[in-house]
C-alpha cells in the first residue's frame, strides 16, 4: 500500500489499486454534521499515527489536512450531501490518478469516531454489467490498477446508492478516534 493511499482516507479511497471515480461530484445538499469537524486520530498501515483536521473551507464546501510521521500535510477539498439516513461525501481525484471525482460515506458515531467507506469496486462493475449504472473500466494511473469510471447522471447514482439492495455496496477504509485535546 502506498502513503498517500493513507492519507487520502477521509477520501476514502485507493485499496488494491481499485478505484471507482464518478464523471459527476454528488451535489451538496446539506452542511456536514458538526460531530465531523475538528481533528481525528488514527494509525496507518504501518502503525504509525495519523491525524486528519477537518475544517469547513466555505459555504458547503470543506477539507481534511491529513498528516502522518515524516510526512508533509496533504489538503483534500471536498462537499457532503444527505440522503436518508447516509452521508456522502465527492472530492476531485487529483489528475495524477485520471481526475474525475470520488464517492464516499461516512459516519460520526456519538461524536468520538469517524468511519470512512469507499465504494467495493467488484459490485459496481456488476451494477454496470447488469446496466444498473452506465460506465466503463479504466487503468488508474501511477497505481497500475484497474478502475472504472461511473457516467450515470448524479441523480441515478444516489438512486443506486440509496437503494436498500445495495446496502453492502460501502466497505470500511478507515476508522478515527476524536484526538484527545
């Protein structure tokens, strides 16, 4: 696993050289919950510790600075939206791994952990072989992976994610605990 593969976890992304991008950000409907700003703790692959800072930059927009031992701080922009009961957050994929955007959940259970889900990449290139979603597979640059890129509408995307059928579709990339101040 590479280090920005670990500091990209409140983007949730990158495991196994996997990578499900979207043509289209979900567009944000709602502030993130308050529970999610402020700093989380964590380790990395390696045991190491790992800090996130979560900010609002403006308006509905926010960043995580993700730092970690012998690292310099990585900025991630991204917006969140609500539908049901499921937070999605969408950030820009950097153009070094094909731009685009990525989809994400998340979850802030009673204000002291964050978890992060990344999209399982294996069922939504069945959703695509099944025509649930409209999309195509793509090699996911400077990782030597296979990805796909989903071009479905945003409105049939969280159609598919909020489907209770898919309830599955999220697997857990990474869990923080609230720093201790």
């Amino acid at each position: 696993m590479k280090a920005w593969r670990v500091l990209l976890a409140l983007t949730f992304l990158l495991l196994g050289g996997c990578l499900v991008t979207f043509n289209e950000p979900i567009p944000a409907n709602a502030a993130a919950p308050k529970a999610l700003l402020g700093k989380w703790s964590s380790k990395d692959a390696w045991g190491e510790p790992l800090s996130l800072q979560i900010s609002r930059s403006g308006g509905n927009a926010y960043k995580a600075v993700a730092t970690g031992k012998n690292r310099k701080p990585t900025e991630y922009a991204f917006t969140v939206a609500q539908h049901g009961n499921r937070w999605y957050l969408s950030a820009g994929v950097p153009k070094r791994l094909g731009g685009n955007f990525l989809i994400g959940g998340f979850e802030v259970i009673d204000g002291k952990e964050l978890v992060v889900y990344n999209l399982d990449v294996e069922q939504v290139n069945q959703a695509l072989a099944k025509k649930e979603l409209s999309g195509r597979s793509i090699e996911v640059p400077q990782d030597n992976g296979q990805g796909v890129l989903i071009d479905s509408p945003s409105a049939r995307v969280l159609a598919y994610l909020d489907d209770p059928a898919n309830s599955d579709l999220f697997v857990e990339v990474a869990r923080f605990q609230r720093a201790v101040k």
